[in-house]
C-alpha cells in the first residue's frame, strides 16, 4: 500500500509539473510574436529606435525578405542535391557539373544581393540621425566575428579543450 501512496504522490507532481510546463510554453509564443522582430531584427529596431511607422515598414521587409531568402536557399539546396547525386555515377558529365556549379554560383550571388538590397531598404525607412547609426552597425558587423562556436574546426575544438583529428595517412 505504501508503494502505491508514493506512486500515486509521483505521479500527481509529475502531473502538475506538465501542466505547468505547458501552461508556460504554450502562452510564450503569443508574448513574442507581439514584440516584434526577432534576433538581428530586433536588435536593430531597438538600437535605431524605430517610430510605430517605420516598426510596420520593417516588419513587412522582413517578411518579404525572409520569404526571398528561404526560396533562394531552397533552390540552392536543390542545386547541390542535384550536384551530389552525381558522385556515385561512373562517367560523370563536365559540363553539367559546371553547369551546376555555376548556377549554385549565380544563386548565392542573388542572396547576397538580396541581403544587400534588404538593408538599402533598410535604410531608406531610416532619419539622417538613424542612418548614421545604421551605418555603424552594418560596419560593425561586417568586422564582428561570428558566435564563439563559428570558424574552422581545428580552431574551433582547441578552443574547446579538444584535439583535432590526426591528419589523413600519406601515401607512400
């Protein structure tokens, strides 16, 4: 009979803790969704102040551009697939195979593009005053690097207390 008190006990905290989880994980998405841009958005909504005007301008750049970069990233990563499908094939075709390579090329020109352009746009939604501070950031992090976790392997698991794998064997 104790064994099934203290189930009984287990089970009922185990019950409230959900409820509370989701309770809490179910109403956030709401409280974010509401507070506008996310990640690099937000932060430059917040540093260049934006007026509830250009805040609704920029949130529908956003969305366009998001919807640009998703289809250009999808068509890349059809490209590559397309690419890749091709190493198991014993006569592989050069040409198309540069033809692939120059049309992934070519794509990630036009996210880059894109990216640029975005911020034009940007740009345009800013004051002179808002423009220089713009200005700042965009120089910043085009001299910033990137999360900690970022860069080449090797240097990435030093940095981390790990060693590199051992080179590749050398044929003799």
């Amino acid at each position: 009979m104790k064994k099934n008190l203290i189930l009984y006990i287990l089970l009922g905290f185990l019950l409230i803790a959900n409820g509370f989880f989701l309770v809490n994980h179910i109403s956030k998405p709401d409280e974010k969704r509401s507070k506008g841009p996310k990640g690099p958005g937000n932060f430059i909504v917040k540093e260049l102040q934006f007026n509830k005007d250009q805040l609704e301008k920029f949130n529908e750049l956003n969305e366009e551009h998001h919807r640009k970069m998703r289809r250009l990233s999808q068509d890349v990563r059809m490209l590559k697939d397309e690419l890749f499908n091709n190493i198991s094939v014993s006569s592989v075709n050069d040409t198309e195979i540069d033809s692939l390579t120059s049309l992934i090329g070519n794509t990630e020109k036009l996210k880059d593009l894109e990216v640029f352009n975005h911020f034009r746009r940007i740009q345009a939604l800013c004051d002179e005053k808002q423009k220089e501070k713009f200005n700042l950031i965009i120089k910043n992090a085009l001299h910033t690097k990137g999360p900690r976790n970022e860069g080449p392997p090797g240097r990435r698991d030093r940095r981390e207390g790990r060693r590199p794998p051992p080179p590749p064997p050398e044929d003799m």
